[in-house]
C-alpha cells in the first residue's frame, strides 16, 4: 500500500504523526528490517492481464508477473493453489489475502463479459501485486521455494506440486513438525498422535492467545461491521453527488446555448463548467478512493479471519497435546491391568507345573479350616480363576461401556463392582452364527492375544511418549513463533493505516485543488 509523496505534504505528515508513548522506541526499532521492505517489494510488478487458452479448450485470464530475473504467466487458480500450499508449508505464518473471486451477482449481470470486465481485471491486478509483494517483502517467505518457482516461468504450476516440498507434505500439519511439515525425515512418532477435528475447551489454556482471540474477535467485527460498510456508504454518496452534479452541469450548459441574454447565458455556461469540474474531481478522487482506500480495508477485513484461522489452529495444537496426554494415560492404565492380568496367569502356570505348590500362597483362617481337596481339585478352581481373568483382559482391551440398569423386580445383586461387559446387538440367522463362531475362534488362544495387546501397548507408549516430548516443544515454538507473526501484523497494520490516513488527506486536497483552481 503504497502512495507518491511530494513535497507540498510534508507539513501536512507531521500533523498525522502516530503518538510517541513509552512503547514507540520498541516498535520502532523492530521495525527496522521492515522499512526498506516495501521498497524491494516494488521489483515485483504485474505488467498485463490478458486472454489465453494454453493448454485448455477454453479461453481463461492470465496476468504477466515480471520480477528480478524473470517473467511469468499464471492464472488466477493457481496464485489460490500457491496460497493455500504456503499455509501447509508454514502454519505459523500469518499470509496476506488474496482479492476475492467472481461473485454469482457478476456472472448474472454481466454473464459472459464477467471474467473480462476491464474495472475488474485492473481491481484484481493490483490486489494480487499486492499479494505478491507482501510475500516479498516478509523474511522468510521470500526465500520459500515454492514462492521462488511461482515466479519462475520454468517452472509449471503442475511441475511445482509433484517436487519437493509440495510431494512430501502430509494431509494434515498438525501430524508433523510445525518447523518443516514437509520433512521427509521427521520421527514416526508423529503418526500415533491424535488429530482434533473441532477445537474444545482447554484444561490449561495459554491467557496470552486468549486475549489474542477476543481482540482478533473484536478486529474482525469493527472492519466488517463498521468500517468496510462506512467506506462503501461514503463512496456510493459521492458518486450520487458527482451523477448531481454531471446532470446539473448538462441542464446548465444546455440552457446557456438557449438563452440569448448574454450575460445570464455567460454565468450560466460557467455554473454549468463548474458543475462538470466538480463531476470530474469526484470521478478522479473517487478512482483513487478505490485503489489506496477501499481495497485496502477490504484487505484487513481478511486479515481478521486469517489471524482467526492461525490462532484456531495454534488451538487445535494445544488441544492435541492435552488428547496424547490423556490417551497416554489410558493406555497406560490398560498396560498395567494386562501386565497384573499376565503375571497372574504365569503364577498359575508355574504352580500347575510344580504339582499345585504355591496356588495358593497366603491362605486365610477360614480357608484353612475348610475341607482339603485333591490338587486337581485346586486346579479346577485355578481354572475358574483364569477363566474369570480372561474376562477381565477382555475387558481390558475393549473400551469401557455403559452398563444398562437392571430391572424394577430383579433382587439387589452384593455392592461388589461387576466387570463391565459390551452390550450386543441380537443376531439371528446364519451370518450371525458364523459371526459368533468366528469370534470365539479368534479368542480361542487368550494368552497369546494378551501378550501381543501388552507388546502392542508397549510400543504405543513408547511412541506416544516420544510424541508428547516432541510435541510440547513443537507448541513452544508454535506460541514464540505465532506471537511474533502477530507482533510483525501489528506494526504493518498501524504503518498501514497511517499511509491510509494520509492518502485520505491527500485525495481530499487534490480535489478541493481542482475545483479551486477553476472557480
């Protein structure tokens, strides 16, 4: 957002200057590296937008990217595909806008002149230099690979997503390291960690993202409720005021050629030249109005819901940090209960082995005092013992359910907690015999499914923990990383609407100019 300065305004800046509290020394020396930015920026032009039907039946619009070096042609879907890539390579990162696509009100008034509806075109040209030059001028984006081969005319946009990094990224970020999601080499581990789909209450949630959120909230709300719609009241007013005054200028005019007293026609031909001077400098002011103030506020009103897509998604990244701690949890919990489970059933077996010695190791008075029964008597109550332990590892390894309440007439069963069991659906016929046959073929060698389930679990942990580690860094660099990208929007957005200001000021005075000049 850029704008010509000459020197009449110089007086006129120091009036608009920004207040210099305690914290401007700060802001000012950080941004440093950005004042010189939008002066590189400029390399980047979009010279033309024109007609093609390369490769396609149809005819669609191109426009002519010349940068340092190089000169491409690339259409519309593809400055989205180039976005949208960026978002998945750099989550962190807050991306400028792109100007909005074309509207079904377009195609319904202006049908088949939509796509090349020259007021259009120029309005699309410059947001999307616009765009471009954002990416320039931030520090690491003007270096990504991606945005270097977009710009190169070598390079087709279908040639750019089958390299790396584009063929290496995964279906979704949030599986992979916020630093480089496209890593080819980044820890398995990232694979076992649990993926939320909508964002959730935090048990331990960040204040600082907090209060980013609510004045994200309140941003969004001023631009697209207040500001935007005053700009687009403010810009139909005048252009009724120049339609006025175009009309009063021609019924003037047209009455001064009609009149013969010579003095009145004169006086009337000036208030009708006046009236088109003052049609004319609203046009003009009203053309500058749509470049250097209304596009940008459409601009902002965008960025408020991408700053809200970066924090719902430094969000999503906490929420999966506290999900693996809970899933953790719950396999850890079902490992110890196999492992208890396990080691229960090797002290049967090594008992059974021994003749029945030690089946029993401390026995109380009252079994004591009990009849004494044979070993294989001891045995067959061992058995009933593992049968029921066997129904505990089951239910070890399916997730807890419900229980249904027992009915009204049945007696009250001992307080002693039962074993949750998985409520069945009826099954009848021949596919639910097999089913149930097949199941209980399956579950024949119970000893050898738990020991693979507490292998399995093992592994798990083992993955998970390593996942957790992994990810509480990777949310460390996600909060510094995404708190600086607000820091940096923040700076660009108060230098931004300074410009703005000014430029309001300037159009202001280049029409009362005009019109003064005349009268």
């Amino acid at each position: 957002m850029t704008s010509n300065r000459d020197p009449g305004t110089e007086s006129m800046e120091t009036t608009l200057t920004l207040n210099q509290d305690s914290e401007a020394d700060p802001m000012q020396g950080s941004m440093s590296h950005d004042a010189g930015a939008p002066n590189d920026a400029s390399v980047i032009r979009i010279v033309d937008a024109m007609s093609s039907s390369e490769f396609s039946k149809s005819s669609y619009i191109v426009y002519v990217i010349v940068s340092p070096g190089h000169e491409s042609r690339r259409r519309y879907s593809e400055f989205e595909a180039l976005r949208e890539a960026l978002v998945e390579l750099h989550p962190t990162l807050i991306l400028p806008p792109l100007p909005s696509k074309h509207s079904i009100a377009d195609y319904a008034t202006k049908q088949g002149r939509a796509k090349s509806d020259p007021a259009l075109l120029a309005k699309r040209k410059r947001m999307l230099e616009r765009f471009l030059q954002r990416l320039y001028m931030h520090p690491v984006l003007r270096i990504d690979v991606v945005f270097r081969r977009f710009l190169d005319a070598r390079y087709t946009w279908h040639e750019i997503t089958r390299l790396p990094p584009m063929s290496t990224l995964p279906k979704n970020n949030l599986v992979a390291p916020p630093q480089n999601p496209a890593d080819p080499d980044a820890p398995l581990c990232y694979s076992v960690l649990p993926l939320p789909l909508q964002p959730s209450k935090l048990a331990n949630p960040h204040k600082r993202f907090q209060e980013s959120e609510a004045f994200t909230n309140r941003f969004q709300t001023h631009m697209s409720h207040i500001m935007e719609p005053a700009n687009r009241r403010l810009m139909r007013r005048w252009q009724d005021i120049a339609n006025d005054m175009a009309d009063i200028g021609a019924l003037f005019n047209a009455q001064s050629v009609s009149d013969h007293n010579t003095a009145l026609a004169t006086a009337m031909e000036r208030t009708g030249q006046a009236a088109d001077t003052n049609y004319l400098s609203l046009t003009e002011m009203l053309a500058g109005w749509e470049a250097g103030i209304a596009e940008p506020l459409y601009e902002y009103t965008q960025y408020a819901s991408i700053l809200q897509r970066i924090i719902k998604w430094r969000h999503l990244k906490h929420q999966q940090l506290e999900l693996a701690q809970d899933m953790l949890e719950d396999k850890q919990r079902r490992l110890r209960e196999l492992e208890r489970i396990e080691a229960n059933s090797a002290r049967l077996m090594q008992a059974l082995e021994n003749g029945g010695h030690g089946l029993v190791p401390h026995a109380s008075p009252a079994r004591s005092a009990a009849p004494k029964v044979s070993v294989y008597g001891r045995a067959a109550e061992q058995d009933e013992e593992d049968a029921e332990d066997v129904q505990d590892v089951q239910d070890v390894e399916e997730p807890p359910r419900v229980p249904t309440p027992p009915p009204a007439a049945q007696p009250a069963t001992s307080p002693t907690k039962q074993p949750v069991k998985r409520p069945e659906a009826p099954r009848r016929g021949f596919l639910g015999s097999l089913s149930e046959s097949f199941a209980q073929m399956m579950d024949m060698n119970t000893d050898s499914t738990r020991q693979s389930t507490i292998s399995r679990l093992r592994e798990e942990t083992i993955l998970l923990k390593e996942a957790m580690d992994l990810t509480s860094k990777d949310l460390d660099f996600c909060n510094r990383t995404i708190q600086a990208s607000l820091d940096r929007f923040q700076r660009l957005k108060v230098a931004d609407f300074r410009t703005l200001m000014l430029d309001i000021a300037r159009l202001h005075r280049d029409m009362c100019a005009k019109v003064r000049v005349f009268c």
